[in-house]
C-alpha cells in the first residue's frame, strides 16, 4: 500500500529532532519492519492551500503505482493563518483540493493543530472547523485535532517549548498517537 501524506511545516515535521514528524511515526507502528507501506512525506514547509493547490498532483502523479492501492492523507490550513491568507480563499482552495483528491483516490483530512498565539489560534480553530465542514460534504472523514491538542497540556507544552506552531519531538509525538487511532482503521487492512 501507498501512503501519501501531503501538507505543509506540520506534516514535514519542522522542529522534531527525530525527523519522524506524525507520518513518519504512524508508518513505524504500523509497518516496523518498513516491507508493508510505500510512504511518501510530501510535507513542505510553510504550503499554503494556495501552494498545495498547485503541486499536489503532479506530486502524488509521479509516486502512484497502478494497481497498488493508495491513500492521500491532507493536513494542511496552518500557513494559511500564518500568512493572513483568508478564510474564503483557504476554504475554497481546500475544497478544489479535496474534490479532485476524492475523484481518483482514497483521501482523508486531518486539520491543523492549535498555535500558541492567540490570534492565530482563534483563526486556527475556525478554519478548522470549516475544514471539518468542507469534507463533510465531500464525504471524506476528517479528524479534528484542533480542539482536542489545544485541550491536552503536554502538547501545549510541547508547542511552549518550540515556536508555537510547531512542537517540539513530544507533541509529534503526541499528534502520531492521536492521528494513528483515526488512519489505522483505513489502513491496516491493506496489511493483512
């Protein structure tokens, strides 16, 4: 099975000094030995929806093997706050995103976790419940981590401790443990 993970600092992993970031933790648990899952991190620090919008197939187009099934994991929406790009715009990319992801793939979404500024965060939280609502009505399941991280002390230290927006190794670590509940159901029997 494929396993493409496509979004922006947060996927990539910008400050784990494991360099695992949440994908590359999920794919060790569910694929120690590393045989079972082809796993491409497509991750690119500060992607907009407006840059994802632009690479992402072409991206996906030269990794995808025919007859080998395959799962796009979306995270994406942080920069998008970061760089005061709209909500209107924001949402309207991810919806062209997603819509066309979902026409030729298995897609699931996760939103962006919360940011130690407040402002931002507030924008955060919004666009993430947007997000949420936009595959709702694509029917694509969609994992909130947004208000559960923003809930969860460890990860805010974690956040404290890096830059706020990115955590440090444990609240990657923190975000693969709640992501890998969500995504293994789809996964795992592919591994069987």
């Amino acid at each position: 099975m494929q396993l493409i993970f496509i979004g922006d600092s947060l996927t990539l992993g910008v400050n784990d000094a494991e360099r695992l970031s949440w994908p590359g933790r999920i794919c060790k648990e569910l694929d120690p030995q590393g045989v079972k899952l082809s796993v491409y991190n497509l991750g690119v620090r500060a992607s907009s929806t407006e840059h994802i919008q632009n690479r992402w197939e072409n991206e996906v187009q030269s990794r995808v093997l025919p007859d080998v099934p395959t799962m796009l994991i979306f995270c994406m929406g942080a920069p998008d706050v970061v760089k005061n790009i709209s909500l209107d715009r924001s949402k309207a990319n991810a919806e062209s995103i997603l819509r066309k992801a979902k026409d030729n793939h298995d897609v699931l979404f996760v939103t962006p976790p919360p940011m130690i500024d407040p402002e931002k965060d507030a924008r955060t939280k919004n666009l993430a419940s947007e997000l949420c609502n936009i595959c709702a009505s694509l029917d694509i399941a969609c994992l909130d981590i947004n208000s559960p991280l923003r809930d969860n002390p460890a990860y805010i230290k974690a956040l404290k401790e890096s830059d706020g927006v990115h955590p440090n190794s444990e609240g990657y670590g923190i975000m693969a443990e709640m992501i890998g509940k969500f995504i293994s159901p789809y996964i795992l029997p592919h591994l069987s």
